[in-house]
C-alpha cells in the first residue's frame, strides 16, 4: 500500500559512475512471480540503450520506482544498479500483494457512518462479499464481483484491462450493476433527506451497464470516455410523495450517459500523498429516453496541491467545483455536497445545487513511522508485515451552492459553509485510511465523525 512508500522508502544501491553520461544496458526486475514484465516496462520512462546525465541518473531511476509503487501491485519497490565502463544495468525488486482476495461486506445503509449514526437503526445494515482478483493475468486487470444484501441490495461486476491487446496506451472497462433498497430519500427538506421505507418489495431499482475506453499514458496520466445505459423504477407510492422525484410525474426513467474525463495524478504516493499534485476534470450529459426526464450536462473539476514541509510536517490545500446546465432539474439528480463531496462537519447535512465550490486545507504532523510490525503467527510474507503510520491533522473547510430550483426549502444553500477541525489519520496496509476528526462548523454544530479514505 502506500506505506510501501514508509514502508518501502526505496533503497539505492548503486556503484558509482564516473562518466558525465551512461548508457542503460539492462533493466532487470526480480519479485514478479505473477506481473507480466511487459506491464512494469510500460511504466518506465526510460529503456535499455537510452543515454542519461550521469548527475540525473538516480532521480530517473527512483521518480520511476515511485511509478511501479502507485500500480498498487506491490507492497515495496526497490532498486540497484552497477555502473561499468559507462553502461548501467539496472534492478527493481518487487514484493508482490495477495492479488486475489475477498472483503467481507458490513456497512451501514446511509451516505456515512455519522448519518447512520443518527438514526441509531440496526435495522439499516448491509452484508455481503466483495470479491477482488486484481491484476488478473498478471497483466494489471481487475475483477470485482460484489454480492450484497441486507437493507440495501447490490449485484455489481466490473472488469478493467489497462491495455488492449498490441497497444501500449488504450484499455477498457466494462460493468454492470443492480440496486435495490428496502427505504428511498424521496426528499430534502431543511437539507436533512425525508426517507420511505417499504417493508415489503423494493421502492427503487436502478440497473445499469456501462463501458468505457481509457488512454493511458500512465500510472499518472489517463483519459476515458464513458458510455452507460441506465434503468431506474420507484413504487407508485413515491410519486404521490413527491412528483418532483424524477420531476416528470412518472415512476419510470431510462438514459443514456455520455463522459468524458481527464486525470493527472502527480501524488507522491495515491493512497495518502504527502507531496505532488492531482488533477481531475470531466464533462459528461445524459440523455433521457422516451420523455422520462429533461437532460442535463454536468462539468465538474478538481485540483489539490501536497507539499512535504520541514520536521515532518505536511500541508494540502485544494479545491474542486461543478456546474449542472439543464433545466427542471429532478431532486435525485440535484446533489452537490454532502456525499462524496462535502465541508467536514457538515456530515450530518445534504446540500443539494446546480452549482457548488468547495476548498480545503490541511496540516498534518506525523507521530509515528513504523516501517513494518512483523505478525511472527503469519508465514506469508506478504501478509505478515503490517507498516503502520499516525498523522495529526488540523483542517479548515469552506463550501457554496448554488440552487435554483429547490434552494428555498434549504437554507444551507446559497450561503458559505465553513467547518474546521483536529484528526487522527491512521494509514497501514493495502491502502487502508482511517479518520477520526472532530469538527466544528459555522451552524454551531460540534461532534466526532468516523471516515475512510484520504479527505481531499
């Protein structure tokens, strides 16, 4: 995980070269039991016979471990090289990660814990398996079936293939999914979501498949356009509820989905960057059949910036935004913050808008750098050494919406929402990110919330 990078932190064994330029010879990789070398050469920007400045060959050769690491196939990457008579041969050891594994499902019903906290429901619980083949083939492909059941209902397939066959830069992705729940938020009222549970039957399904084509210039560097066709139904009882639920007085909708996105990812490290810089942007519009909704085009774009400060300390500062163009937007579909995206401290509220802006900043100071806890009852090397690392972190938060079709029975929106706060980051193997923060936002509102995942 990324704590191959604490983990990891590559070690260089080299010899030293005295002429002003060398030439890379050989590129040797050792550890790869399973990886196809084609996939780790691709990675490489560099290949045997290129002539390198003698004073930038370790930079080269590290920015380029730091490259294999971010394909989260490896729990370390290393590197050496011999230098003779101006040629270089050069070698990465690789561990590989368990590649095939099953992650039991146990999660709680509502858009986080804290909501669902709220509710204090036990009742709304969701359990099943995830199962994960990743690097399929050895060729960095992924699998993943996810059997769901409990309060909410998911049958999900995803396949994705880096590469298509003799082409270094274009691969694909294909899915299809099932969801059905026993509640639907039919409503945001006071910016808090007005929920209909139906004990019998299912108020909304939504199906859908979708494909996708990926250039990929790199681990760092890919773009994808997107096609999706979707397919969602809600019980009779949630039109009379609220007929602007899919706006149309129906309780049926199909569409099609049209995206495209660019990603330049430049983070030291994915999982939780301490320096580099990421950036996200996408258009996309959907297409509603049969006069079942009003189409609408969304264009939404990301930018956060990760600086590595002196005696370990660290600061994010970062900020994203999104516009939906359209008319007669459907409240399912006028989200803006308060799912994926939102001000922390606000976790408990939902923000709807056509429009939204959001900004975010960080310092964290690490406590502790253990590079791996050796659990002696485990065998497997690559399961029986746990690194573990802790980060304090103070943050500030600030979010604006913009609504103008349902703004007026939400006073969150079209106002400044600010929130700040202290956190206890724990990261530790196979990407796992644990937060606990306690927050304050500018409603007076006080509390600790339980996350995962990097915030920003």
């Amino acid at each position: 995980m990324l704590l191959g990078l604490l983990f990891c932190c590559a070690i260089a064994v080299a010899s030293p070269c005295s002429s002003p330029q060398v030439v890379i010879k050989q590129v040797i990789f050792k550890g790869n039991e399973t990886t196809k070398e084609f996939v780790l050469q691709r990675e490489l920007t560099f290949v045997s016979g290129d002539t390198v400045a003698t004073e930038n060959l370790e930079t080269l050769l590290d920015d380029n471990r730091k490259r294999l690491f971010n394909l989260r196939l490896f729990h370390f990457v290393n590197y050496s090289y011999t230098c003779a008579d101006g040629l270089v041969e050069v070698t990465y050891q690789l561990q590989e990660r368990v590649y095939l594994y099953p992650i039991l499902i146990f999660d709680v019903a509502d858009r986080n814990f804290n909501a669902w906290l709220e509710k204090k429901d036990m009742s709304r619980l969701d359990y099943g398996v995830l199962l994960v083949k990743r690097n399929f083939r050895g060729r960095n492909e992924d699998v993943r079936v996810r059997l769901q059941h409990g309060f909410n209902r998911r049958l999900e397939l995803q396949y994705r293939v880096p590469y298509f066959a003799g082409s270094r830069n274009l691969g694909y992705e294909f899915n299809v999914s099932d969801y059905r729940s026993h509640t639907i938020s039919y409503n945001i009222r006071n910016n808090k979501q007005y929920f209909y549970e139906q004990e019998e039957g299912m108020p909304i399904i939504r199906t859908g498949v979708g494909a996708a084509i990926v250039h990929r210039k790199s681990v760092q560097r890919q773009a994808a356009i997107r096609l999706g066709y979707y397919h969602e139904k809600t019980s009779d009882t949630i039109v009379a509820l609220n007929r602007e639920y899919f706006n149309t007085g129906k309780s049926i909708r199909n569409y099609i989905r049209l995206d495209l996105s660019r990603v330049i990812n430049q983070r030291n490290v994915f999982a939780y960057p301490l320096s580099g810089s990421y950036f996200d942007a996408g258009i996309g519009h959907a297409f509603f059949l049969k006069n079942t909704g009003s189409g609408f085009t969304t264009a939404r774009a990301k930018y956060v910036n990760y600086s590595a400060l002196p005696r370990k300390f660290y600061y994010t500062v970062g900020a994203e935004a999104q516009a939906r163009l359209g008319s007669d937007f459907a409240v399912t579909d006028n989200t803006a913050l308060g799912y994926r995206s939102l001000v922390r401290g606000y976790e408990l509220y939902v923000v709807g808008g056509q429009y939204y802006g959001l900004f975010k900043q960080g310092l964290s100071k690490e406590l502790l750098n253990i590079e791996g806890i050796h659990l002696k009852f485990i065998r497997n090397p690559k399961l029986n050494m746990v690194p573990l690392a802790l980060y304090l972190n103070a943050f500030t938060d600030a979010g604006y919406t913009i609504d103008n079709q349902y703004g007026d029975q939400n006073p969150l929106t079209n106002r400044l929402l600010f929130g700040g706060g202290v956190g206890l980051h724990v990261v530790t193997f196979y990407d796992i990110v644990l937060r606990a923060e306690y927050t304050a936002n500018r409603e007076g509102d006080r509390g600790l919330y339980l996350n995962v995942g990097y915030p920003f």
